[in-house]
C-alpha cells in the first residue's frame, strides 16, 4: 500500500510540473514618432470633378467601333451627369484595379473595371463595361473609348 501512494505522489509532482519559457532580457523597443506629413503618402482616387467624353464603343467581344461623342462630368463621390442629364454612379477601389458603375447611360447601367494608368494617362481604350441594368437578363458587355478632357 505504501508503494501505491509512493507512485501516486510522485506522478502526481512530476505530473504537475511545468516548464519554463525564458525569454531573452531584450530592451524595449522606442515609442514610433507619429507621421503628421501626408505628403508621401497614398491619396483616394476618385472622380470628382474629372470630365470624360466616351469617343466609341462596340458591343460584344467581336465588330466594329461605333463613334459617338457622349460627355461624362463627374460632380460629387456619386453624382454625374451623362450629356447634361443627371444621374449616379460608383466608383471604388478593387483588389488591383476600380470598379466604375454608370447609371442610366444609353446602354443602360454599366460597370467595368478600369486601372491607374488609364485615370494617371486620361484614356480608356476598348476596356469591357457590362450592363448590369436590374430586369435586363442577356448581360451584354459594351467596350468604351473614351478620353478624359
């Protein structure tokens, strides 16, 4: 009997050890300045105030360019105007590139995706717009032209 307590006693002491974790004696780190200058930082990009004249489109992937000379004044974050006639619209950062959503255009209301160099360069060449007009079933991809002025 005195072995079976003996065997208790010492399993449960080696049992109910724990092991130490040392970490090294490191100094603390010094508290970072706070950066007041945005100058070197990153700016939204948005629309505001940027007119845009879409110079051609072609529906669907295959065809020919269709001229035509629709003006696009971005006023507010969300209001425009599509040849003086006011309307809304969207624009927000993607993953690697911005979403740009025009309603009431006269192919409906179309999204597309757009870049930086095309905002920086002020051109858009045959980039793909869809129409994502609520109702509208087919989904038709409309390619824009167009020139920022």
């Amino acid at each position: 009997m005195r072995k079976v307590f003996l065997f208790i006693g010492l399993s449960f002491g080696i049992l109910s050890c724990q092991k130490e974790n040392p970490q090294p004696n490191t100094p603390p780190l010094p508290p970072q300045p706070i950066v007041t200058d945005t100058t070197g930082m990153d700016t939204t990009i948005n629309m505001v105030g940027q007119t845009w004249v879409i110079t051609g489109y072609r529906i669907g992937g295959i065809g020919g360019i269709t001229p035509t000379n629709d003006t696009l004044h971005f006023n507010t974050i969300n209001q425009y105007t599509f040849n003086g006639n006011p309307a809304t619209y969207s624009f927000y950062t993607t993953a690697s590139a911005y979403n740009l959503t025009m309603n009431y255009t006269s192919w409906g209301n179309l999204s597309g995706t757009i870049y930086e160099g095309n905002l920086i360069n002020g051109v858009i060449i045959g980039l793909k717009f869809t129409d994502i007009t609520f109702g509208s079933s087919n989904q038709t991809n409309y390619y824009l032209w167009m020139n920022k002025i």
